[in-house]
C-alpha cells in the first residue's frame, strides 16, 4: 500500500499518524521455521541481511505477514548510505557488514496473523492487532509510533527530523490494505535552496530534451559541488530548457569546476556522471554548462551534504549571484535521538 504526497498533515479526524521511515520497504513472511524478507518490488531480501532474517524467525509467530521498514541506526540516526552498502553481492562482505552496521526492522502495518489474511480488516484494527503481535518485541524488531492527536504529529514531523527520520504518514483508520493504491498521505519535510546549475542531463536517448539538472552549492572552502539534481518538468518544458541552456554550453568545459570528473577512475569525488551499483545500468553522462545561472528549488532534507531525493525546480533567480550559493543557506535539523523516537510508540499507546 502506497502513499500519495500532501502538503500538510490532514486536519480531518479518523487518521492514524506515523512517522515516515528512511529505509527499504519491506514484507516479512514468517512461515515454518524461517522468516522472508521481500522489497517492494518483490525482490528477497534474506541475503543482504542476515541477521534479520534469523532474529525476524525467533521472534515473529509463524503464520503472519508484516509489512514495514528495514534501517540502519548510525551514531547520528538512520544513515541511509550504510543501508546502501548492504546491498552487496559478495557473501563475505555481507557477513562482515552484518556485524559492522546491523539492520533493524520497523513494523507499521500487519497483512496476515495465525495463517489469515487481515489486509480486509480497517487500518485502526490491523493496528491493534500488530501492537498485541509485537506487545515483547525487542531490536532489531521495533513496532513504530502512532498517534491519533494531530498536534503530536505536526510535532513530531519537527523533531523526529534530526533522527533522520523522512516526514510524517497519515493512515484512514477504516481503510482496508490496498496493495498498490495511494490511499493513504505523506508530509514531508520541505525547504527551499538556491542553487548554481553546472550542467544537464539529456532526456532518456534524445538530445532534443532536457532530463534533469545538475544543482552546484559552494562549500567553506569555496568548492563547488554536485548537491543533486531537479528533474520533475513537463515534455514542453524540457524542450523550452534546452534552448535556456544553449548559450551556457559554449566553452563550458573551459573552466568548469567540476572538468576534472570527466577523467577520473575511482569513487573519491562525488562525480555527476558516474556510475554505481545504485544506477541499474543508466546513462549518467552530462553536459557542462558555465557555472553562471542560478536556481531556487525545493527540497526534502539532505543525506550528508546532497539532497536525499531530486530537487523540484521552482524558478529561475536572474537577482542572485552564483557564489552566494552556499551550504551555509540551508537549514540543519536538531539532532534527535531514536531511543527517544521509539520511546513515544510506549507514551502514545499509554
């Protein structure tokens, strides 16, 4: 069951709130004496996590299915970029980062209990249902907060956002489980940024539209670079950004900040047209253009010092100077720890 993006938490009654998790969406079935992990897009998941898998077997009664969340905690909350690296093909690396950066699970919705499908069931039920299931729970098995008090959310969409948690869902209590539907709404942290844009990429294999654009933010030392991408544009419009861009094409590379990625063989910069296991074969090559105009775009939060998510571009600012385009713009979250995050799922079903 999906989520559809609203701008602000409802403020009907008949919601459960939930945070919004940073991780890989999964199901749990717990069926004979083993546990299966499987992604959203149907994928297993068991070998990339291990310990999961055994911990998931001990605790979770056969017979159920648990839709929900697999993270990894850093020193400063979920770290995103470690839950990446666990992803990985070989068995000894797996195994080694099983005990370097362990997975947990957060359970948020429950499909099936005893042999019986629940996904009928209102979603205030299944809720009920899932805290009596996971009552003795203990980590890497967590059951995530909820709250019916829209104020408890709207403050939790605040403070949760320095554990690095991703906004706030919105659940209809009566709704059933529909797979693949939008029936319930994430809130999600949103700021603007002005950013320099430094290069393109083409459209799929066209070179007649605009795919996304490369967003620059210059650092304290006065380096600019690669901070993301916005792509979300019209056809139309990215027929019209490809004449915007022209002029900036010519002698782009000449002295372009970034030129120097053209050539480079390893992993150490932050290259926009490199490739990674994360990239699935696409073509992430780009087109320089002179560091010269400036753009206002909205986004979620950051991953270390990138846009987690692609920007949306708002508009452009002919009234801003390229080198006032600084990290030192953006807001930064309060740390939050995730002890605490967990410790409201018992205060808000007291």
């Amino acid at each position: 069951m999906l989520a559809r993006v609203a701008d602000e938490i409802p403020q009907a009654d008949g919601f459960l709130f939930e945070p919004k998790w940073d991780g890989f969406r999964a199901l749990v079935f717990r069926q004979g004496d083993q546990a299966y992990l499987q992604s959203r897009d149907l994928k297993p998941l068991n070998r990339y996590f291990p310990e999961l898998q055994r911990a998931l077997a001990q605790q979770l009664p056969k017979g159920c299915v648990v839709d929900g969340e697999i993270v990894v905690v850093g020193a400063n909350g979920l770290d995103f970029d470690a839950l990446q690296q666990r992803l990985h093909p070989a068995a000894s690396r797996v195994a080694r980062l099983a005990r370097e950066t362990p997975a947990s699970f957060v359970a948020f919705d429950l499909l099936a209990a005893g042999g019986r499908s629940t996904m009928t069931l209102p979603q205030a039920e299944r809720r009920a249902r899932l805290e009596r299931l996971l009552g003795s729970a203990t980590p890497p098995l967590h059951l995530t907060p909820m709250t019916r008090d829209r104020a408890v959310a709207l403050d939790w969409l605040q403070r949760f956002e320095g554990a690095g948690l991703d906004g706030v869902v919105a659940k209809p209590d009566h709704a059933p489980y529909q797979p693949g539907k939008r029936v319930m709404f994430k809130v999600k942290h949103a700021r603007t940024a002005d950013c320099v844009v430094a290069g393109f990429r083409w459209y799929r294999d066209t070179r007649e539209a605009v795919g996304s654009l490369l967003l620059g933010l210059y650092d304290a030392a006065g380096v600019l670079q690669h901070v993301g991408v916005a792509s979300a544009f019209t056809m139309a419009r990215r027929r019209e950004l490809v004449q915007e861009l022209a002029p900036l094409r010519k002698d782009a590379l000449k002295d372009h900040p970034w030129r120097d990625w053209a050539s480079a063989t390893d992993d150490s910069t932050r290259m926009p047209g490199a490739q990674s296991r994360w990239s699935a074969g696409k073509d992430l090559s780009w087109e320089p253009l002179r560091s010269e105009r400036v753009c206002e775009v909205k986004y979620d939060h950051l991953q270390g010092d990138r846009f987690r998510h692609a920007a949306v571009f708002l508009r452009w600012r002919p009234d801003k100077p390229p080198g006032d385009c600084r990290y030192d713009q953006l807001e930064v979250a309060t740390p939050f720890e995730l002890a605490k995050v967990f410790g409201a799922a018992r205060s808000a079903r007291a």
